[in-house]
C-alpha cells in the first residue's frame, strides 16, 4: 500500500504542492497537481507531516528565508482518486461523505490514525451528514482496533464505542431506550455477541425491548409493565387485551404481510426443540415461552372466568400456549395455501371468527389477477 500525504503552503501571493510518499510515483499519472515529490522519510519534510493546518513552517529546499504557512492537508492511503481532507474537522467529515458517496470503502488505517482526534469530538458525530451508514462503517472498522483515550459526552456515540471497545456486557436500560437507533449492522454484530453468551440482558424486559418484532417490543412488553400489581380481574382484562392483540398481529404478519411467523421460543412451535410445553424455571431467560415469563413476573390467569373463548377447554396457560401453537402452525400453513395455483399470486380472503379459539381462520378466498385463469373463483376453506 502506497500511502501519500499533500501539503498545501502558502506565502504571499506563492503557493506550492508538496507531495510525501512511501513509494514515489508519477503525479500526472493521478492528475495531481504537485510541485515537489519526496519521500516520507527525508528529514526536511518530517515536520510537515505532523504540522497542523494554520501553522507558520520553515521548509529549507524552499526559496526565501521567511515561514510558509499550511493551509491544507490531505490523506492518500489505498488509492489516488480520493484523498481524507485532514485541514480541518469539518474538512474531514466532508471527505468522508465524499467516500461513501463514491461507494469507496473507508481505511482502517485512517481510524487508526485519527481515532483520538475524531471520535471523542461531539462536532463530529453530530455532523449532520454522519448517517447511520457512515456511523456503521466507523464504529465496524474501529472494532478491533485499541481503545480510544477519551470517549464524546454523548451518550449514544459513547454506547457504540464502549460495545466496539468490549466494555459492555450488560445491556441495560438505557442501552435498550437507545437500540432502534443504533445501525442495523451494528446491532447485528451486537446480537452476534448476545447469541455467543459474551453480552447479556439486565432483565427480561429489557430484552423483550430491544427485540425486533412488534409483538415481542410492544404488545408482550406492554402488557407485562401494564399487569404489574394489578387485580386478578384487570390482569384478566389486560390478558384479554394481550389475545386480541396477539391474534390480530399474528394474522396481518402471515397473511397481510405474506411472512412466515416465528415466535419460538415464546410460542413454540414448527422446528422447535421444546416438545412438552411444561413449566421449565430454570431456562435461560432467553429460551423462556410464555409460561416462564408469566411464572418470572408471578401472572396468573383465571381462565375459568375469561370470556374470550366459546367452550372452557382451555384450563391453563400451558393449554392455552399449546392452542397458540396450532393457530401459529395453521396461519404458517394457510399463508401457502392462498397463494393461486395458477398464477402464483397471493389470493384475497375473507376472515371468519372463530369463537371457539378467540381467532381468525379463512374461511374463503380468490385471485382477483385479471390474466389469471383462476380469476375470481372462489375457494372455500374449512
């Protein structure tokens, strides 16, 4: 890697180009407009290297005895096209927007060298064009790389560094109010570690947070916080809530939404390893279903006095997860089933409620593609 640093100096009306490289090269062959080429380890240019854009410099193979002043510096390290702009913070930023731009990937080597200065500046990560994509390739390149000395006062940035820097193994509370704005990529690395047993959560709730599924982060998690301390005939009110809730989404995710659902190990099902669904209270919080996180926050159901379903089969939670576990399987199944056999569309339907298991099944259905040879024929389910 032939790595190069361009130095701009002025004086009086007199500019001149100072190229310091590894390896030598031919400037006309990048289009560099450079007046002197020397290498970076000729003493008359050390100085440069380490000078700061504004400063007043000596540089004897240059005429006249007065000082040249510095007025930019730029970085080449994998290629000549593009150069790191290092005259200023702002400069910096700006250069880097030009590389993500350009779709060119930014060097480690330039993180290595500029950590300390950068990252603990709150200017630079509330840049406005540090986009989560330019925040993800950073805090990735920087991973692996030594601590920096200080960390930025902003707390979100000094979260991404600190996970980057293995000083978080405890994802807490203000972690998870901050996990759907940390990049994608990130949380994936982060999720990585979490899988690995090297990271963990500070309770289950948290975790339920910082879970990318609406019925994990909002509908499971709101009733939990909502049920706490309440009366058995509002936490039967809230549970019924919960269902509804439950069902609606589980429906629009598999047919709306044409995804297959996967809520193991919460509502175990398909592939899952867990066969009897028993109360097993020493799982790892995050194998838990619903019976161990309603067992862990002490909620218990009557379901002798719930209205939701038509017949009283359903004697427990263990009965009503394993009736969960046929509805998920069923929506699974039905999502293939409207797909047209001839055309391969999704097919409209009509939703009928079933009262006996407080859900949805499709009771009908057709492929409203015009070219279709199936167009408009009705399909009945039972």
């Amino acid at each position: 890697m032939n790595k190069a640093m361009l130095c701009t100096l002025n004086k009086d009306n007199a500019e001149t180009n100072i190229l310091i490289i590894k390896n030598k090269i031919d400037p006309a062959d990048y289009n560099l407009n450079v007046d002197y080429q020397l290498e970076d380890t000729d003493p008359d240019v050390q100085h440069l290297i380490n000078a700061q854009v504004g400063q007043e410099i000596k540089v004897d193979f240059l005429e006249g005895e007065n000082s040249w002043k510095l007025s930019s510096k730029k970085m080449f390290i994998s290629h000549f096209d593009y150069a790191y702009d290092l005259s200023s913070l702002k400069d910096f930023t700006d250069s880097l927007v030009t590389f993500k731009a350009n779709d060119r990937e930014i060097d480690t080597e330039i993180i290595q060298m500029l950590k300390n200065d950068i990252f603990p500046a709150a200017a630079f990560w509330e840049n406005e064009n540090i986009d989560q994509d330019l925040t993800a390739e950073l805090i990735l390149k920087y991973w692996d790389l030594e601590s920096v000395d200080t960390y930025p006062e902003n707390d979100f940035y000094k979260i991404l560094l600190k996970f980057a820097d293995d000083k978080i193994n405890i994802i807490n509370q203000k972690i998870a109010d901050y996990w759907f704005e940390i990049p994608l990529q990130i949380r994936k690395k982060i999720n990585n570690l979490i899988a690995a047993d090297e990271i963990k959560f500070e309770n289950y709730l948290v975790y339920l947070q910082t879970r990318d599924n609406i019925i994990l982060n909002t509908i499971l998690l709101n009733f939990l916080k909502e049920a706490e301390g309440e009366s058995q005939e509002s936490i039967n009110n809230l549970f019924e809530k919960f269902h509804y809730q439950l069902i609606d989404e589980l429906t629009k995710y598999s047919l709306e939404k044409d995804k297959k659902n996967n809520l193991n190990p919460i509502i175990p099902h398909g592939d899952s390893k867990r066969k009897e669904l028993e109360l097993q209270p020493k799982l790892n919080m995050m194998d838990y279903s619903l019976l161990e996180i309603f067992d862990n926050y002490s909620i218990e159901i009557d379901f002798e006095a719930l209205n939701l379903f038509s017949e009283n089969e359903l004697k427990s939670l263990s009965d009503y997860l394993k009736s969960l576990t046929s509805h998920v399987e069923y929506l699974n199944q039905m999502r293939e089933k409207l797909k047209c056999d001839s055309c391969g569309q999704m097919m409209e339907y009509e939703l009928d409620y079933s009262q006996e298991i407080a859900a949805y099944k499709v009771g009908n259905a057709h492929c409203n593609n015009l070219e279709c040879d199936n167009f408009d024929q009705k399909i009945k389910f039972n």
